[in-house]
C-alpha cells in the first residue's frame, strides 16, 4: 500500500496536473466552442463555416511573438546582442565573448582577371546551430548580406561580442582560387591569443608569371659569366616588343583617323 502511495505521489508530480488541464482546456474551449458556451451549435451550417471556425480558432492560439510588448518569449525572443535578440522585452545579453577577426587577401593573378577574383569573393560570420541544421533552416550570419572586397589587397579587421559557449565559423564564399586567408583572436583583457581554426585556414600562392621573372629565372642558370648578359638580351626583347605594340596600335589609330 505503501509502495501505491508513493508511486501515485510521483505519477502526480511529474504529470503536472494543473498546468496540463489548464493547456487542455484552453484548447478544447477554442476548438469546440459547444463546451464552452452553452447553445452554441454543434455542426455546421455549411462547408464554408468549416473554414470560418477554423481561422477562429487559429488565429488567438498560435499568434507572432512581436518584439516590444514587454513580454520576453523565449525561445524565440532572447537578450540581444549584435542584430539579433529582442531589447526591449529580454534586456542585452551577459558573457560575451569579444572577438577580433582579421581578413586578408591577395587577387593579384597573370592567369585571372584580378578583378574577377576580387568581385567573386566575399566572407561573414555565422553561428553553427545543429538543431537549426536539422530542422531545416540555414545558419544565421552576423551581417544580413555578405562583406565584400574592394581592393586587390585588402584588409579587414573587425571585432565582435558573441555568446560564450557558441559556435561560429567564418564563412567564404566565390573564393575559387583560394586567395583569402585570415586569423581568429580572442581579446582576453589586455592580451589578444590567436585561436586555432579547424580546418587550418591556409591561402594558395600567388599565381605569377611573367617575361621579367622568366628573365630571372633563366639568368641564374646561365653561368656566373653570361648571367648579366643574358638578362639584358631578354629585357632589351621585352621592350622591344612593347614598343612595337605601341608603334601597332598608332598606326592603327592614324587610320581610322
């Protein structure tokens, strides 16, 4: 008897009697309003009453969690920080982590537009949500649209309060020759530690190719007697071409003159 006691003592307990009638009820009163008014109909009229009731009974049961009514509706309302959370209803959020971020690339390329490359690539931070992920909806990111390059070698260094125990990766994008590469640090005080990246956030070399480096590269394997000679011949070839080019292109602009 004992035993029946105690185990109906914690059935009661953990099935929260009164908060679960109370859900309950609620929702038997928006779903059949027969129960809760007296003489209220019981079937409907019609099938476009079907719809009527439905939207009736929708609408005050499932309602947008709207930031500013002062009250903070977690979990989709949380402390803010950056562009995200709710101000107004949950405050600002407490244990942040100040990060700085440091960009840094080189277009500069004799086989690609430079131009190309630099228009191509852009970089944000995001935060990795498995729950998200699994669900269906893509990370969020701390800018709504990506940053940009404007310069063949930029960088950037920005600095961000984000929540401990969270994580974030830096996300590139139209990177196809694998020219950006940057560092993580973590501002602790006065001391800023450079924080590991998995995978190992590496840049491909500069792709450089043109007649003066091959001058160099063909005068060192030239004997110590023929090398200086031999870089000359090679530039005095260079400028020669150049100015042929040049003399093509006024001829060709007298013409059409």
């Amino acid at each position: 008897l004992l035993f029946v006691c105690l185990y109906m003592c914690v059935v009661y307990v953990q099935s929260d009697v009164f908060n679960a009638y109370a859900v309950t009820s609620s929702v038997t009163s928006a779903l059949v309003p027969a129960r809760a008014v007296p003489g209220s109909p019981t079937r409907m009229a019609d099938s476009t009453a079907v719809l009527g009731w439905l939207v009736g009974a929708v609408e005050p049961i499932w309602q947008s969690t709207v930031c500013g009514d002062g009250d903070c509706n977690e979990p989709y309302e949380f402390p803010s920080y950056g562009r995200f959370g709710c101000r107004p209803d949950c405050g600002v959020a407490k244990n942040l982590s100040l990060v700085l971020i440091q960009v840094k690339a080189d277009f500069r390329d004799d086989y690609a537009s430079p131009v190309a490359l630099m228009g191509a690539a852009s970089w944000n931070l995001c935060q990795r949500n498995e729950a998200a992920k699994v669900a269906g909806f893509p990370d969020i990111c701390w800018w709504e649209m990506d940053k940009t390059f404007h310069t063949m070698t930029p960088n950037h260094v920005e600095t961000f309060y984000i929540p401990s125990q969270t994580l974030w990766y830096v996300r590139v994008l139209g990177d196809y020759k694998g020219r950006v590469v940057g560092s993580i640090f973590l501002v602790e005080g006065t001391k800023t530690p450079w924080v590991g990246t998995y995978p190992e956030w590496k840049h491909c070399e500069r792709d450089v190719k043109s007649v003066r480096w091959a001058a160099g590269s063909v005068a060192t394997a030239q004997p110590p007697g023929t090398r200086r000679r031999s870089r000359s011949l090679l530039l005095e070839q260079v400028e020669r071409q150049v100015e042929a080019g040049i003399a093509l292109g006024k001829a060709g602009a007298a013409t059409e003159a």
